[in-house]
C-alpha cells in the first residue's frame, strides 16, 4: 500500500493524527476532465499526487486534494469565469482551515486571478489561502485602457444617475415609473462587473505575499506567447494598400473611357465638321483622333484619381489602424483574448503579486529537455511520410498529430508533474508555508 492510503495508515499507527494540508489543483488549457478521480495530474488518485501526498507525510503531514474543473478553453472569457467559480471553491474550502493552490499553466492564470477576486492580502486571515504555487505559467495582465477605463465609468455613472431617477419618480410621482427603474436595475450588474475587472486589472503589484512560480528555462507555453506578442506582424507594408486598388482603378478608368467616348463623340464630330468636309476621309480620322484623346485623357484623370485617393484614405490614413487590428486579432487567437477582454503583457512573473521564481535545471532540466527531444523526434517519425509523400493528404496527417497524445508529451510544457523531483519542491513550498 502508498500514496494517500499508505500516508493515512501511519498516522493511524502512530496513534496522533497529523496535521491535514488542503491542496487545491487547477489544471491548465486543454487538460480538463469530467471526474475528478484519475490519472491526470490535478485528479484524486494521480501518480503525481501520490508522490506529493508521500513527500508531506514523510515532512508529517497529510493531504487532501480539491480537483478545481474548468472547461480549459483559450478564452480570457473562459478563464475569467474559472476565476469566479475558483473564488467560490476558495471560500468554501477556506472555512475549514488554510488553503494551498497549484495552478498549471493558464490554470495558473486562473488562480491568480481569483487570489485578486478575494483579495489575498498578507496577514488577511478572513481569506485562508496560504500559498499559491504555479508551475509553466505564462502570467497575462488583463488590459484597459483609459478610453475603456472612461466608458465604464460614463456607462456605470449613467445606470446610477438614472436609476435614482427612476426610483425617486416612481416613489413621487406615479407608480407606473417602475417599468423604468426594473430596465435600469437590468443594466445594474454589467456596469458592476465592468468596474471590478477595471479595479482588478488596474491594481497594483503587491510584494506580498508572494506566488512561487516553478518554469523550465524553455518551456514552450512562456516562450512561444512571448515571441507571439513581441512580434511586429504588419500584413499590409507601406504603399500595399494603394498598390491594391490598381484593378480597380483600372475597371473605373475603362468605364469612364466608354462613357467619355459616347459624352464625346458630338463635340468630336462638331470639331471635325468644322476643319474638315463631312463624309471625307479627313473628316471621320479627325473625329476619331479627338474622340480618342477625350477618352483617354478621361481614363488618366479617373485612374489616378482613385489611385491618390484610395492611398491617401487608405495607405496613409487608414495602414496603421488596419495593420494593428489584424495584428491584435492574430495574436488573440493564441493569447485568448475574447470580445471586450483584451490580455497581454506574457511574462513568467505575477503582474498582481511578488514572484518567488524556481527555474528547473541541472540534471532535472536536462532530463526534461532530452525526453521532450526523444518524444518530438518520434512524433516526426510517425508522421514524416504523411506529411511530405506526394499524394498523401497532408491537412489529415496535421489533424491527426494535433489529436496525438505524442504531441502532448512531446512538449517540456506538459511533463513537469513526471517529475519526481517536482512534487518534492511543491511539498516543500507548501509545507514552508502552511499556517497553524
């Protein structure tokens, strides 16, 4: 017998029962289960916590695992949900005694955020949450500029001023005013909620208390939202814009020519009349020559003119604007932004709270790295003849990886809690600062 039941039996035989550490896990994007009894790392009954119940018990302690289930969607939306919900799951647990939280990845996002949403102070013993420990997260700040920051206060200034209006008339003057005061009162709880999310994002950093983050030197996740958000992506170069509308400069500057030939045409043959005998050979070349150069000085004026136009309103005007929109939408695919949400700043440090940092390395880095080589290599393998045989379907074989548990392993990202020495540097950390 280990584990748990091994950890609880040698208390039972020492004859005193041990001191009980609550530990919360929150898994990250893309991890998440239904039970919260199996093999995942974050689940009752895991290899992982196994190993962390046997290195408390052997500190003296033992465990109790709270699995945190959240749908793991890219989404800030999603995460900012999570947070709510993991607020709630932290009271709860809190009525009991000190409360520890592991957060993988983005789950540690969602930790994060929830410590700010029940406002984790040092010395604050209303809120038992002793310790916040995260392992590969890459930290984002939820960001709101001073325009939003404006419109929300404007919007929640507005709902006041008019539900106090609302409910003065209807108490002064007529009951029928209620109507109006229950479609305010509709609009109560979104202007709340966007003063909060402006209040948490806007926060300042605190030294205390501090998160423990445990990272890999190279770990993907870090690394890879990092070199997307620093990237300078600009679709649209200087002059591209106005390049693009050629075609359609030249389509109007041939309809414009039609229609000149035709506007032309009696002036032409006037001119002609006039210098030349009608019906004669002189007669109609004049014509034409003077029609022609009509039509054509036509075409010129209309192609330059949407040329000019169209790379004043769009390539000098509007470039800038187009480009860091596209740009914003490319790299909220892989940061998870969502509708009004906006998040960024990735960094392997807390934007809200002091970071104790714990970077792997020596033999364990090395380890992680060689195993993380081993499995990409052999997914490459799998999948090398499918993706670059002729008449293979490629958009398959990129399918079928992506669904590959190899893939999965493949990453340093998702193999921390293989690691034995892991769960021993979480058991420590917790144990440091486990509250009486």
């Amino acid at each position: 017998m280990n584990g748990p039941d091994a950890a609880l039996s040698a208390a039972k035989c020492d004859g005193a029962p041990r001191p009980l550490i609550r530990v919360v896990t929150v898994h990250g994007t893309g991890d998440t289960s239904a039970e919260r009894e199996g093999s995942k790392w974050y689940q009752i009954g895991s290899d992982f916590m196994i190993r962390l119940a046997e290195q408390l018990s052997a500190l003296g302690y033992d465990l109790e695992c709270i699995p945190f289930l959240w749908d793991g969607a890219n989404s800030a939306l999603a995460r900012a949900r999570a947070a709510a919900a993991l607020q709630r799951e932290l009271d709860a647990a809190s009525r009991r005694g000190w409360v520890h939280v592991i957060g993988h990845s983005h789950g540690g996002n969602v930790a994060n955020d929830a410590a700010c949403r029940i406002a984790w102070r040092e010395g604050r013993r209303r809120r038992k949450l002793a310790s916040l420990i995260t392992v590969g997260t890459p930290f984002l700040r939820t960001k709101v500029d001073a325009v939003e920051a404006g419109l929300k206060w404007a919007f929640a200034f507005v709902v006041l001023l008019g539900g106090l209006s609302a409910l003065f008339a209807s108490v002064t003057a007529h009951w029928s005013y209620w109507p109006f005061l229950a479609a305010i009162l509709l609009a109560v709880p979104v202007a709340y909620r966007g003063l909060l999310r402006m209040r948490r994002a806007r926060q300042p950093k605190r030294a205390f208390p501090e998160i423990t983050a445990i990272r890999h030197p190279n770990d993907e996740a870090i690394a890879f939202l990092q070199h997307v958000e620093n990237l300078d992506i600009k679709p649209f170069p200087r002059g591209s814009l106005g390049r693009a509308t050629m075609p359609s400069a030249e389509f109007l500057g041939l309809v414009v020519t039609l229609l000149a030939a035709i506007y032309f045409a009696p002036g032409a043959l006037e001119i002609a009349r006039e210098n030349s005998v009608a019906g004669s050979v002189d007669f109609y070349w004049t014509a034409i020559v003077l029609d022609t150069m009509y039509s054509a000085s036509s075409f010129v004026l209309a192609y330059f003119a949407v040329r000019l136009v169209s790379l004043a309103a769009l390539d000098w005007l509007s470039r800038g604007w187009i480009n860091r929109t596209i740009a914003g939408v490319l790299k909220g695919l892989a940061l998870g932004r969502d509708g009004g949400i906006k998040v960024g700043d990735t960094s392997p440090y807390s934007h809200y709270y002091g970071t104790q940092e714990i970077i792997l390395d020596g033999d364990l880095a090395q380890r992680m790295s060689s195993t993380s080589a081993d499995s990409t290599r052999r997914l490459f393998e799998k999948y090398r003849s499918s993706l670059f045989s002729f008449g293979a379907d490629a958009s398959n074989a990129v399918i079928e990886m992506a669904r590959d548990a190899m893939t999965w392993d493949s990453l340093i990202h998702t193999t921390y809690f293989d690691q034995p020495e892991v769960a021993e540097m979480i058991a420590q950390q917790i144990v440091a600062r486990e509250r009486p």
